[in-house]
C-alpha cells in the first residue's frame, strides 16, 4: 500500500480533495504525541490501494503552530511514497510559496491546483503544461468539489510513487549562504535515505528550535558537539558577512517567495482583472464596523429565529415517539420479570432522561450546525471572525478566540477542541477558560421557555421577534462576559502581549447544500448528541436514586431542594433551581425537567404540553420575574457540562485549570444573581 500525504494553505479544498478520494473509508484520530487529530483514509485505484492522510493546513514549513509542526515533520521526517501540494488556482501565487518549500524537502511531489472551475468563472487561465515543465514535477488541475480531474490527480500519484529520481527543485540562496550550508552537509552523517541533507543543513545554520526538537524526537538525530562548533562558525563568518540569523531568516524566505511570483507570472493570466471587484464590495459592508457588527447581530437573530421555530415540531414528535414507544420497551424489560424497582430504575430513570435528551438536543443541532456550516461554506464566518479580532486584540487574547467562541453555540466542548487553533499556549488556555460563557444548544431550551412564559408570550409574530431578540441580547452579553474575563486573566493571571496570525478571508462561495447538511448531521451533530447520550445514562441513574430514596416521608431529591433553598433565595432563585442544575451537570437539557419533579415531588422526569400551565405552577412555587431572570443569568452563567469538563481536562492536561473553567462562570453568575435579588428591591423592584 502506498502512502500518500495531502498538504496545502488553508481553504484550498484539500479536505475536499481527500473526502473526494477516500469516500466513506476515512477516520480521525490524534497525532502521536499531540492533540491534533488527524484524518486518514483508504482509496482504490487502477487496482491499488493507496492510504491517503489529510495534513493540517499550513502556509510554511517554518512552523509556528501545533497544526504546522504536524505538517512541518510528517513531509520531513516521515517515509511516503508521495506529496500532494493542493494550491488554490485563484491565488497561485501565495499557494506555490509551500509548494517550493515542499519541493525543497523532497522531489516526490504531485501539483494539485485545485478550485479550477472557481478560476475560469473569474477569468484566471492557467498554463499547467508549463509549469510542470518550470518545477519537473507533475502539475495537474482539479476541481474536486464536481470530482472532477481526481482520476488524473491519481494517475499522477501513481507515477510518483513508481519514480526513482532523487532530483530536487535546486533553489539558491547566494555564495555565502551556499559555502556554509555545504559545510555544514559534509558534516551530518547517518541520516536516513528519505531526509534531504542539504535541506537539512540550512535549517540547521538557521538553528530553528522547533525541528531540532522534532528532529530529535522523529528519527532520534542528535546534534553533535563537532556539528554544534561548525555550525557556530558558519553563523559567525555569515554575521562577518552581514547575514545574522534575522538577515538569514529573511533571504530564504524571500527567496522562496520571488521565485514563486516569478513561476505565477509565467503561467497565470487574468482576462478580468477586476475578478475580486464582487468579493470587495461585499466586504466593505460585512467587515465595516460601522455595518458589519448589526449585520452579524441580524445574522444571529436569523439563525436562532429558525432553529428556535424550525425544532418545535420535530421535538414535540419525537416526545411523542418516544413515549408510545416506552410502552413497549416497558413490557419488553417486564419478560424478564425484574424486580419493580429495577423495571422503574431503567424505564423511569434511564430511559426517559436519556430519551427527553435526544429529543431536546437533536432537533435544534440539527438545524443549527448546517446553518453555522452554511456560513463557514459561503466565507462569511471569517469575516466575523475579522470584525472581531479588534476586541480580542485589546483583551490581549488572540483573533482566533472568535471562531472558537462561535464554535460553542453548538457545544461548548466543540469550542475547546477548537482552540488547537490558537497558537499561543497562553492565549489557547484564555479561549478555553472562557468559551463557557456563550450557551450552548443544550442550554437553549431553559432559555428560550423562561423568555416565553415571563418575557415575551406564547402568540405569533411579535412575541416570536421578541423572543428572538431578548435571546439574543443574553448572547450579546455572553460575549461581553467573554471579552471582559479574556482581559482580566491576561492582565492579573496569564499575561502576556497577544500575539499575531494569519487570518486568510477566503472567496465567497456558493455552498454545496447536500454536502454541508451531510457533513454538519455526521460530523458535529451525531457527534455531540452521542456524547451527551453517554453520560445521560449515569445521569438517568442517579437522579432517579434521589427521587425515589426516601428518608421518612422525603425523597433526598427534596430534601436537597431544601438544604440549598436559603442560599438559593438569596441570589434569587430557590432550591429546586439550584438542584436542577447541579442534577444537569451531564446535560444541561435535563434541568427544567428536574425542576419539575422537584415541585410536583414525582419520582420520575416529566413534561408540560402548555407553557401557560407550566407558568402557573412556576407561579405557585413563587416565581417572579426577578426569579426567572436570575434563572436566566445562572443558565448562562454556570458551570460547564461534564462532557466539557473532560474536554477541558484533555486539552488542558490539568484537573487545576478544570477547576477554574468551573469557578469562574459560576461565580461571576452567583455574584450577579445575588445583586440583582438584594439591589433591586431596594427600589422597589
């Protein structure tokens, strides 16, 4: 089986390219000793079968993330029988800047210039005759979201991995620099075959600490104390010469790039220069400040106003799928004649809590994640994530915070996995202790049912726009609490200045909607509700062990209820709410149900068909509208789920930081909750 890596920029469609050629027999999982996960995959050509694997996306091999060293090495330091360069034929320029760095390294390289149809529709020509001929390698053109060109792709690939030249793309950096890297080659010894040693040699004159940790650790190569002294002296006479490690960084890097302008301007054409007029009007309304923040509160408000609207019907028939169907796993479990309270522990206990999860969740995820992929397909997530690196830049927290932030609408441990695109160890950290702040889709149906009972009522049209709005005004102020906590702990506890990164707004896009709604159902959809369902189980278990355990004539359900309800009262709620959510620690989904048995004092978790009645019976128990708004502000403002906790706990490798993620949203939401009960109604509120 040959091996075969998939490198290139960013946005390129090299994930689409790999998709395109693995199909279905693909699977993820991490990088040997890192956290980034990697996609790997099988596909079958002309009776071959080649294992493909989808590098993270990387400008250079001068690596400055997690994401690029994983790139950086594997095309380094790791035996394949082929790399495939995947650039972008709308910017080639920029593209083949890698692609040279890649050549540099090995000469089993194929040319992948992909997003054809997207050139021609812009009117950028290509010549791939003549720069095959230019760079000795096979060039060829693909558009992979039509499949189209892949077979050709492929049959390059094969002739690649049949090749026996060790020819590389030869590139020049001036006399000095030559004279001392070939010094430094004659020196390196018992290098394995598949490392060039030239190439080698310069990025050791260059002394890049990254990969000499990375040449350590992959193929056990250890700098010499003979080596280390004629690496000395080389950077000693290139200093005499002018070149210190900075002038050094910045003639192979240049060098790199005027060849690769050189290369663009001998085989692009652009019969319309004006290609990108389109994409920069639009950009000056999308990342204007003056327009592009209502413009993305509007975007916000659309995109809840239809999963809020669009989960309604698909839940309420799940519920009742779920309870016609109860019956019959009841009588099923009753076969085996279990004892009574076995039968109600799996039933009562697991089955329902584990069932209103499913139901709750998967409607709205359902609906959310296509659209949030929809903006991701049509480029107009970077440009949110534009508007919004000025504030995270001011917090001395990173630009990339805001699409991790983004991420957490769906669910919040999505958005800590999603942080490994945060270079910075510090500013990575700030995005995880932090992304708690936005709710997440379990937290949407607490919200949105205290909206509608106090705040916005149970009619059409208007009191559905309010409702919308009052969501996202809470959002609004997540975001805020996000922004104000990232510049607290970069100033008094992970300080430090924030640091750079490329933020690449790619064209605007015409969304492939069968894909997008695929991808985003078994990608992130499935996925997250799999991982809510699992502990749902323990938490069905034991939340029907504390209903149904009685001391005296009380369950310990209730007399919890009552042990929190001074403290409760305090900041405005009481203690069936406090119990609620800490009961809903596995899944938000489950605290109004809890609430509910704690009031109505049932062992088992049931459902209100009417929000009007539900309303009254909040009402009996003593609710105000200083209640539910507090009741908001904790669902907003508390704890982490459980499946967040471990995804902290791996990102982080630290119970310590865990148990800071844990403290900081739930004190700030008790420090809130309890001014608003104790300010409020001194004036007479």
């Amino acid at each position: 089986m040959n091996t075969i890596a998939l490198a290139g920029n960013p946005n390129v469609g090299k994930s689409t390219v790999f998709n395109a050629l693995t199909g279905m027999k693909q699977h993820t999982g991490n990088w040997p000793g890192k956290t980034v996960e990697n996609a790997e995959g099988i596909t079958n050509f002309r009776k071959k079968e080649y294992k493909i694997y989808d590098l993270p996306g990387t400008y250079s091999l001068i690596a400055h993330s997690e994401e690029e060293e994983i790139a950086r090495d594997f095309i380094c330091f790791k035996e394949y029988d082929a790399v495939v360069v995947v650039c972008d034929a709308v910017c080639l320029e920029r593209n083949l800047n890698l692609a040279l760095q890649v050549l540099e390294v090995t000469n089993k390289v194929v040319i992948c210039v992909n997003l054809m149809d997207e050139a021609i529709k812009k009117g950028i020509i290509i010549d791939l005759d003549r720069l095959e001929r230019l760079l000795e390698v096979p060039v060829v053109g693909t558009s992979a979201r039509s499949k189209k060109g892949l077979n050709e792709l492929m049959d390059a690939v094969a002739q690649v991995c049949q090749s026996k030249s060790d020819k590389n793309f030869p590139i020049e950096y001036g006399k000095d620099i030559e004279s001392s890297r070939r010094r430094i080659a004659r020196e390196i010894n018992d290098l394995p075959k598949n490392i060039n040693k030239d190439w080698l040699s310069l990025k050791l004159l260059d002394y890049d600490q990254s990969l000499v940790k990375s040449l350590n650790d992959s193929i056990d190569f250890t700098i010499s104390d003979s080596l280390q002294t004629i690496i000395m002296e080389e950077r000693i006479k290139l200093e005499e010469n002018g070149i210190d490690v900075l002038k050094l960084k910045e003639k192979t890097v240049g060098k790199t790039v005027r060849i690769a302008e050189f290369l663009a301007k001998q085989v692009v054409q652009f019969t319309n220069t004006d290609y990108q007029k389109k994409d920069r009007k639009i950009d000056k309304i999308l990342t204007n400040k003056w327009t592009g923040f209502p413009i993305m509160i509007l975007l916000l408000m659309a995109i809840f106003w239809i999963t809020i609207e669009g989960a309604n019907y698909p839940s309420g028939k799940l519920f009742e799928f779920f309870t016609w169907l109860e019956q019959y796993i009841s009588n099923f479990v009753n076969f085996f004649s279990p004892p009574s309270w076995l039968h109600d522990l799996l039933i009562e206990g697991v089955y329902r809590v584990v069932t209103w999860v499913t139901a709750v969740m998967l409607p709205p995820m359902a609906i959310f994640f296509p659209l949030f992929t929809l903006l991701e397909d049509l480029g107009v997530l970077p440009r949110i994530a534009f508007n919004l690196d000025h504030g995270f830049k001011k917090c001395n927290a990173c630009g990339k915070q805001s699409l991790t932030m983004c991420m957490g609408f769906g669910c919040n441990a999505a958005g800590v996995t999603g942080t490994r695109i945060i270079d910075s160890p510090r500013e990575r950290l700030i995005a995880i202790l932090t992304n708690n702040f936005v709710p997440c889709n379990g937290r949407f149906p607490t919200l949105i049912a205290i909206i509608t009972m106090f705040f916005a009522g149970t009619g059409n049209g208007l009191s559905s726009l309010i409702k919308v709005s009052i969501l996202t005004v809470i959002i609004l102020f997540g975001i805020l609490m996000t922004f104000i906590v990232s510049k607290l702990l970069s100033k008094y506890v992970l300080k430090g200045i924030p640091s750079s990164f490329t933020l690449e707004l790619p064209p605007y896009r015409r969304p492939q909607i069968g894909k997008v709604i695929i991808r985003s159902i078994f990608d992130r959809t499935l996925f997250v509700l799999g991982r809510a369902l699992v502990v749902a189980i323990p938490a069905g278990l034991l939340i029907w062990v504390l209903a149904n355990t009685y001391i005296g004539d009380t369950s310990l359900l209730i007399s919890l209820s009552t042990f929190f309800d001074p403290f409760a009262k305090w900041i405005g709620l009481d203690g069936a709410i406090v119990v609620a959510f800490l009961l809903g620690f596995p899944a938000n989904e489950i605290v109004m149900p809890i609430m509910l048995m704690i009031y109505l004092k049932t062992g088992t978790l049931i459902d209100f068909d009417n929000l009007n009645d539900l309303k009254l019976l909040l009402l009996d128990q003593g609710w105000t509208w200083i209640t539910a708004l507090s009741t908001m502000i904790i669902c907003l403002l508390h704890f982490p789920c459980s499946t967040t906790c471990l995804t902290i706990k791996k990102e982080t490798g630290s119970w310590k930081w865990t148990l800071v993620s844990i403290l900081i949203p739930t004190v700030i939401g008790i420090a809130i909750c309890a001014i608003l009960a104790n300010v409020l109604p001194l004036f007479g509120v």
